[in-house]
C-alpha cells in the first residue's frame, strides 16, 4: 500500500511541475524583435478635423526607432517633428514607447494584409484600453532600415 501513495505521490507531483510548466510557457512570453517590421515605412492617417498626419518611421533591428512626423490642418499649415523610442513584441502586440516622454507604451494589434504594408489598431494607450477601430492605420515600407546590432536590450 505504501508503494502504491509513493506511486501516486510521485505522479501527482510531476503533473504539478508538468502544468505548471506549461502554464509558465504560455504566460511568460518574451519580448521579441519582429524582423517583416524591420525597415523604412511611410503612413498617414486623417482626425475627423480634417488634420493630415504623416509620418515616416525607420525600426531598427536592436528594437529602437524614430519618427518624422508632419501634421497638416484643414487650413494648410503644417506642423513638425520627430519622435524616438524602442519597440518590441510582447505576447502578439506590437509595443511602442517613446523614450523619455511615455512611460507605459502604446499597444497594437498588428497584421499584414498586403505585400510590403502592415495594418495596426491600437488597442491600449496610456495604460487604458482603446475601444478596437478607434485609431486604425497602415504603414508601407518604402526601404530596408540602416544595419544595426541586434542586442538583448529590450
């Protein structure tokens, strides 16, 4: 009989450490560098103001970016500059954290729907979600990015 708890104790421990295992494996994914985001995109998007707001970005395969914004209104007159930061993606979303303004990052959902050009919702801002088709846009690349260093860095 004390065969048999001994037995049974040792399969229950191991389904334990087993699920436990997997649990850890689904949950603790890290963060990674999407190498088809890698490069030179260009992208706009239009308020229901009637602002025009274009921007080019260049990620960089050691997880960093930077971004020329140029924002236009309904009169004409155009607004610009440039943001930097990091990005990543952490558990299917792509994060966005412009360094040293933001301290949560933005998050996207993200997919590429035709060849060369990625859609992306944002779907949490500031730390509070966004209601899904509140901000949706597309990028195109329009260049590979400059050669980088790809490091652990994120």
């Amino acid at each position: 009989m004390s065969k048999l708890v001994n037995r049974l104790s040792a399969v229950i421990l191991l389904l334990c450490f087993l699920s436990g295992c997997v649990s850890q494996i689904t949950t603790d994914q890290k963060p990674f560098i999407d190498v088809k985001l890698i490069g030179v995109w260009t992208g706009e998007f239009l308020e229901e103001g009637g602002l025009l707001k274009r921007w080019t970005q260049t990620r960089n395969a050691d997880g960093s970016y930077t971004i020329d914004f140029s924002f236009t209104d309904a009169k004409g007159e155009s607004t610009y500059f440039t943001e930097s930061g990091r990005w990543w993606i952490e558990k299917g979303l792509f994060h966005e954290i412009s360094l040293p303004d933001m301290k949560i990052p933005d998050k996207y959902q993200y997919a590429f729907k035709q060849k060369d050009c990625v859609r992306f919702d944002l779907i949490e801002s500031d730390g509070l979600a966004e209601e899904p088709g509140s901000y949706v846009f597309s990028e195109c690349l329009i260049a590979d990015s400059p050669p980088a260093v790809i490091s652990n860095t994120i």
